[in-house]
C-alpha cells in the first residue's frame, strides 16, 4: 500500500536527499513543503507555505488527509539562541496541528535535530554523546521540539523519532549549513589565487576528533527509523560511523583540488571572503560554470562555525545499530564523491 510522506524543509540537504530517497524507493507519495516551493513532478508535489503563520499552514495543508509520516528538517535561522526557539517551535506545532487532526492514518513523525541537544554548540561538551545523556541550560528548539512531539503524541496511536545527526554533508544550493560547498568554494578560490590551501579554523581545531553524516545515509536511516515501529518513540544518533581529524582530511582534499597545503592560518571565512563576489563572478564566466549568486554557493558563517570547533565533537552510533541499521560510509569517500558532484554540475570549476 503507498504510504504519504510529507517533508518538511524540502528545499535544504536533509529534505532534498530525503525526497529522493523515498523517490527512489517507490511506494511513496511525496509532498514537499517549503517556502519557495518546488516543481511538482512525477510522485512529488511541492507546497509554498509560510509554517510561521497557523492560518496559511491550515489552509495550504487542508487536502493532507491522507498523510503516513511527517518528516520535519525545517529550521529558521535567528542571531542568538533564544531567538531561535519561537519561530521552529511554531513551524513544527503548525505543521503537526495542520495535519495531525485531519489525518486518521498518520503513523510517525520524525524530527530532525541535530548535536545541539547536546549542547555541541555552546563549547566542549560530553564524547561521544549519547541519546540518554541529559538536557542543558536552556534555551534549546530541539528540546523544545521533541518535548512539544512527546506531549502531543500521548495517547495517540502515530510514534515520534529525533533524529540527530552530526554536519550533515550533501548537495544543496543556497542552505545555510552545506559545509562541502564551503570547503570547495574556498578550496577553488585558492586555486584561482594561485595560493596554497590552508585551513581556517581556530588554533585546536586542526587537531579535534569529529564525525559527519552523509545526507544519502541519513535519508537511509531515517526512513529505517520512521517505519520500524520499534523505533518509536525514541531518539536516535546518526553518524557515518568513522572519526577523522582535519589534520589527516586538509591534505586529502588539497590533492583532488590539485593544491599545495600550507600551514593552518585561523581566520574568519566570513570577513576574508565578504569581496569575493567579483572573483566569483568571473570564475563562472571564466570556466563556463552554472550561474549561481554568490551569496547561495556558500554560507561562510557555517564554515567558521565547523572549524572553530576545537574540541572533539562526536556522539555513539550505536543505538542505531542494535536497532537493525547497519550501513556507514568512509567519510574522505563521501566528501570526494559530493566535490565531484559539485564539478559535474558545474558548481565549482
């Protein structure tokens, strides 16, 4: 029997991968809700829908009714963390209350959060994180969030899951956390310079242990989770399952872009690259490259985020494994395959 699946953020990394996961699947029909919206095409229809108003999320999502599974990856993003809580809280109880009334056969909802639960963000926190360690200080949307799905699904026969990744690492233009199209775009840009690739993080960051997550595992799993019902319920983390340094990945990535490696220098990708349009520019001229604004290729902010990291940042897989869900992926391999994604598309030179 075709189940519905309504992705929520399916213009971004996570709901993109998802989409064509559950595509590719089939027995799946897609509904894809976003801002922008999407072309509808074949199993999917996308949805323009403003989350942050009740009254157009009830009106453009009233005909879901046959709805098997939410999938939540939406996120708003604000300039402190308090700021952050109101408008993703109101986008997932907007969704939920938009279509859980009216949707008899709705059997789970997955929401995305991610390793600020544990407080990843905030400086060096417990490693490797696990689903069971406990709450920080608020203010935390993911907390919010799964405390808001806990409360709502109680006596209710639909289950919950939180899923949380670590950088999730993919194709996806204009999202504001694509740490691979950062790495290439600088990478690139050095290129074109004619200076060596150095890397840009805070003194430590060079050296952390951390992990990543494969968007195509992470749809992967997802999907595992949201239809195993004795996943319900729970959170779980996912990783690709392998620890790296920088140390050890910088001098990989200096080789596919044909770069010499210099040492670190730590700046701020968000100061040194805010006049780097015209450069840009003529690099998509100069190499016949797809016409992309600057200010999509890459989220410079995120990147300054990622390598200010100088504390090890990683959480247990485990759970997940024990749970059936025992696919991983080599995480040089991953970055590599998604830089040759991106020179095929004519992204980056």
């Amino acid at each position: 029997m075709t189940k519905k699946a309504v992705v929520v953020g399916a213009n971004g990394i996570i709901g993109g991968n998802l989409i064509t996961h559950l595509v590719e699947l089939g027995g799946w029909e897609v509904v894809g809700l976003s801002r922008r919206g999407g072309e509808t095409a074949g199993k999917v229809r996308h949805i323009a829908v403003d989350l942050l108003d009740a009254v157009d999320a009830k009106a453009k999502l009233a005909d879901l009714t046959d709805t098997t599974h939410i999938f939540y990856a939406a996120y708003q993003d604000r300039p402190s963390w308090a700021e952050l809580v109101p408008p993703n809280l109101a986008m997932l109880v907007n969704v939920v209350n938009a279509i859980e009334p009216i949707a008899p056969g709705l059997e789970h909802i997955s929401l995305m959060q991610g390793y600020k639960v544990y407080g990843a963000h905030l400086g060096p926190f417990k490693t490797p994180a696990r689903e069971s360690d406990a709450n920080h200080m608020p203010p935390e949307f993911n907390i919010d969030q799964q405390d808001f799905l806990e409360a709502s699904q109680k006596g209710k026969a639909w289950t919950w899951s939180a899923l949380r990744p670590s950088v999730v690492v993919g194709f996806a233009l204009g999202n504001p956390m694509n740490l691979a199209s950062v790495i290439a775009v600088y990478a690139s840009m050095s290129k074109e310079l004619g200076i060596p690739l150095r890397f840009p993080g805070k003194p430590g960051a060079y050296d952390s242990l951390l992990e990543m997550t494969d968007a195509g595992l992470l749809a992967r799993a997802t999907v595992f989770i949201a239809t195993n019902p004795q996943c319900g319920n729970q959170a779980y983390n996912i990783n690709n399952g392998d620890l790296f340094r920088w140390s050890e990945m910088w001098p990989k990535i200096a080789k596919f872009f044909d770069l010499q490696l210099a040492p670190p220098l730590p700046m701020s990708l968000t100061v040194v690259m805010s006049d780097k349009e015209t450069l840009w520019n003529r690099m998509v001229d100069k190499h016949s490259l797809m016409h992309t604004p600057y200010s999509d290729v890459s989220s410079w902010g995120f990147g300054d985020a990622v390598f200010g990291w100088n504390y090890d940042f990683f959480a247990d897989g485990t759970k997940l494994r024990r749970a059936g869900f025992h696919e991983y992926v080599d995480t040089e391999e991953m970055f590599l395959r998604v830089f040759s994604d991106l020179r095929e598309r004519k992204i980056i030179p």
